[in-house]
C-alpha cells in the first residue's frame, strides 16, 4: 500500500495506521476540493460557511461558528466574503438585537447546489475504487465517527480530548522527564 516491497512476514505499519489512512483521503479530498471551489468565496470554509448557514433556519454566527469549530473573528471574515456577492445576508436576531443571524439567499442557494454537484463529483472520484454500497457504508462509518469526535468537542478542551485518548499511568511508563502534561523538551504545558 505505501510503495515498499510487500513481504508477508513483515507487514508495512502504514498499512495499519489510522492517521496515515486518514491523512493520504483527506489531503486528495483537499486538493480535489480546493479546485472545485476555487472561486468560491472563502474557498472550501466559506463553502462550509454557507452549508452551516443553508440547514435549519437563520442561526447567529456564534452558532454556525461553533458547529464548524471556526473562530469567531475568523468566521465573519467569511461571511463578509459570502455577502459581497449575496450569498448571505446578516439581520439583526429579533430575540436578542446584538446577535446577527445569517439567512442564505436564493442566489446562495443556487451557488451552493451548483458547488455541491462539483463536490458530488470529486467524492466520487476519490471513493471510484469502492462500490455503490462500499460507499454508502463508509459514509455512514465516518458520518458515526465524526459525529461523535466532535460530540467531544476537541475544539473547547484539546487537553481533555487528548487525555481521552492517552493510556493511563498504569497502561505505560511516561518516559523521564516527559509525564502527561509534558510538552516539548520534557517542559510542563499549562492546561488552563
């Protein structure tokens, strides 16, 4: 799979690594996705942007950002890039005037389902080596994973996601001078 010479006594760890796997389908999906939505406004976020912003009724940005994991300041950015050609539209919330919610226009809409076949196409290309229902599973695996990633919500306390993730005391011996909260160097980050 990696292009070393296959040996069935030794198999490639790559061939097994979850990042590795991860890494190689999202880098080809970035590349495709990037080119497909290379004069899109905001390019493959704001795409994200307006995807967030066209399920479910108006939502203020705090919303949208959070469901996307996108800083705040960073997020409207994106919007004023999706407004200028009138993708969105930001109208103050009647329940709460300082909040701005994002309605998507008809000329939004029409922008996003013509990107969106553009992306039907590159995700289909990228998954061409499975069947139809290959595909479908494999969405549905991910779909489950990704859900439920983000119901941890790394982007609020990517320390206690990773402490999720890392064995206990008792699995490993932390090397000297490298214990849990160590970064670099063997120097203690701050987890507040």
């Amino acid at each position: 799979m990696t292009g070393a010479p296959h040996r069935p006594d030794r198999p490639d760890p790559l061939d097994d690594d979850l990042g590795w796997m991860l890494g190689i389908v999202f880098r080809g999906y970035v590349r495709a996705a990037e080119h497909a939505l290379t004069d899109f406004p905001g390019g493959p976020r704001g795409y994200q942007v307006l995807t967030a912003a066209i399920t479910g009724p108006a939502r203020n940005q705090g919303a949208i950002a959070e469901e996307l994991g996108i800083d705040r300041t960073v997020l409207t950015y994106l919007i004023d890039d999706l407004e200028r050609p009138g993708f969105v539209a930001r109208r103050a919330d009647p329940a709460d005037r300082r909040n701005r919610l994002v309605d998507v226009t008809d000329v939004g809409r029409g922008a996003w389902e013509q990107r969106r076949l553009a992306l039907r196409h590159v995700e289909s290309h990228l998954l061409g080596t499975l069947t139809p229902a290959e595909s479908a599973t494999l969405r549905a695996l991910l779909q489950r994973v990704a859900c439920s990633a983000q119901a941890m919500d790394p982007l609020r306390d990517l320390c206690e996601a990773v402490s999720q993730v890392q064995p206990t005391p008792d699995q490993t011996e932390a090397p000297a001078g490298r214990g849990r909260g160590a970064g670099p160097g063997g120097r203690r980050r701050s987890t507040d």
